[in-house]
C-alpha cells in the first residue's frame, strides 16, 4: 500500500466514466467508510460501469445481478439441493457471496426479492434454512434503481433504502466527455484498469478513514441537520443510522481530500446523498427540496 494514490485510482476510475470526476468521488467514499451504495439514473448512464470499474481496482470479487419482476430470493442468496450420496441437504451458495453485488435495477423485482438483501447489508450474513453462512468480507451491495415513474418497478421500502448510506445519480455527460466516449469507445475494457489495492490494503484504509477526527462542533452540527430533519411536515426526518451515516461519510470524503479531520463543507457535500433517498416520500425532487432546506436552516457550529 505504500504506493497507493487516492489521485491515480480516481483516474483509473475517470477512464470508465468520464467526465464525472464528483460522482466518482462520492461512489468511493461510500466504499472507504464500508457503505452500501444507491445508484439511481436513466439506463445506459454508466451505472454499470462504475460498480465494476470500482470492484476492479480495489481488488474486488465482483457479481452483477440482474434483477427481474419474476426472481425469487434464492436466486440471489443460494439454494439448500438434497444429496442422495450422503443423505443431507447441501447449501449451493448464490451470487450474493462476492465482496462486491452489483444488484441492477433493484426495483424490477418483487419486494419480497429485494428483501433477500436486507440482513446481508444490515449484518454481513445470510440465514437460509435456519442456517446462518458469513459473507466475503469486506461486503458491498451497488444498487441501480431505474426511476420510479418507469413501468415496471416497484418502489424500494423505507427500511431498505436507510440501508443505502449513500445514494447518487450520474446524469448526462457534457457534449466534450460524450465525444471522448465515441473516440474511445473501443478501449473500455475493464481488463485494462489497474487493480490499484488488495482487499487488504482497502481494509487498512478503512481503518485510517475511521480514524480521521471530527470536533464536538462537527457532531453537533450532524446533530442538528439531523433533528432539523425530523421538525419538517413533509418528512418523516433522518434515523439515528442516518446520523452515523452522515459522520463516516463526511470522514472519507476528508479522507479523500487528503486531510485527517472534518470541516463543514465535508458534511455539507455528502449530506445531500447521504439524507435526500431517506427522507423523500413521493419523488426524488422532494428529496432534493427537503435536504436543501435542512442546510439553509441549520448554521454551523464554529
């Protein structure tokens, strides 16, 4: 790890989605403080290549998952088959044991399905059978979420979506990455990233993203966008894993920035996609409404 760049794994990155240097940052940090990802946007935006560009240069058993209307649970989390060799019943894990899930577009399957992640991302095990099994370690689920106003898809429940510490959406390129996209289009092969880290090394720095220090002001002022939250009408406000969500976040994109302590603005750029999926009710612009009005109404404490 001694060689490690934050600058040169973000350009390995830059090189699968370009032109979007910010959502780049932000899917990282989420990954640095050993966060669940959303990723919510039109297809064909590079949603999948983000997920796999980032489960390659971290060093990542990868697995990419296609939701459908008609999944069921045990396609994702394996299937207990009798043995007639040995007269017991045998556990064939599914593809929810890698270190990284992409689950795309989550919100094509039944609630029922989508539930199957629940403890996977809430207790990094799965329990088929009455039989608990440990996942790969670290673990990570990348979300894709197609708009909900698209037909077919079902809306993803509030206890799931507090799952996700971080949602985000890509957007469209501006017309002069779009045209690198066309020149370069036969040179987005993923074999050709740089693996930047081991799964080691990414731990280790999990560890120093844990370690970066946040004042009492700093958590008071979490505190308060967080309880401003829970004053507003039109929201049910930020849960007590927000909160948590909110600090590891703002630590790693300190991290990111190369410093060992938070300042305001670090909480004020991640706390759009950290609240925004958790507090909107109807539609994402609420969501964006509500997380703007939350940081015009709460001041930092210096």
């Amino acid at each position: 790890m001694k060689n490690f760049s934050i600058n040169h794994l973000l350009k390995q990155l830059e090189t699968v989605l370009i032109g979007k240097p910010q959502q780049i940052k932000l899917a990282l940090s989420c990954i640095l403080a050993r966060g669940h990802l959303l990723i919510e946007d039109l297809p064909g935006m590079g949603k999948t290549s983000l997920s796999h560009g980032l489960a390659h240069c971290l060093g990542l058993s990868y697995q990419r998952v296609q939701f459908t209307s008609d999944m069921l649970p045990a396609d994702i989390l394996g299937v207990s088959i009798f043995n007639k060799s040995d007269a017991q019943f045998n556990f064939h894990p599914g593809p929810i044991f890698n270190q990284m899930i992409l689950a795309d577009e989550i919100n094509r399957a039944s609630p029922k399905t989508q539930s199957a992640l629940l403890e996977a991302m809430a207790e990094q095990q799965i329990t088929v059978d009455g039989q608990t099994y440990a996942l790969p370690q670290p673990f990570f689920v990348i979300a894709t979420q197609n708009p909900t106003e698209q037909s077919g898809t079902f809306p993803l429940p509030e206890s799931q979506l507090d799952r996700f510490m971080m949602r985000i959406s890509i957007g469209y390129p501006a017309a002069d990455a779009e045209l690198a996209m066309l020149k370069n289009q036969q040179n987005t092969e993923f074999s050709q990233l740089e693996e930047c880290l081991s799964v080691s090394s990414l731990q280790a720095i999990q560890e120093q993203v844990a370690q970066v220090s946040a004042s009492d002001s700093l958590l008071k002022y979490i505190l308060a966008l967080v309880n401003t939250s829970r004053t507003l009408e039109q929201s049910a406000g930020l849960s007590p894993r927000a909160s948590i969500a909110i600090l590891q976040a703002a630590k790693a994109w300190a991290f990111i920035n190369e410093r060992s302590y938070i300042v305001p603005e670090d909480v004020q750029t991640i706390f759009p996609h950290v609240a925004e999926h958790r507090i909107r009710q109807h539609s994402q612009q609420q969501g964006e409404v509500l997380s703007d009005k939350i940081l015009s109404q709460v001041n930092p404490i210096l």
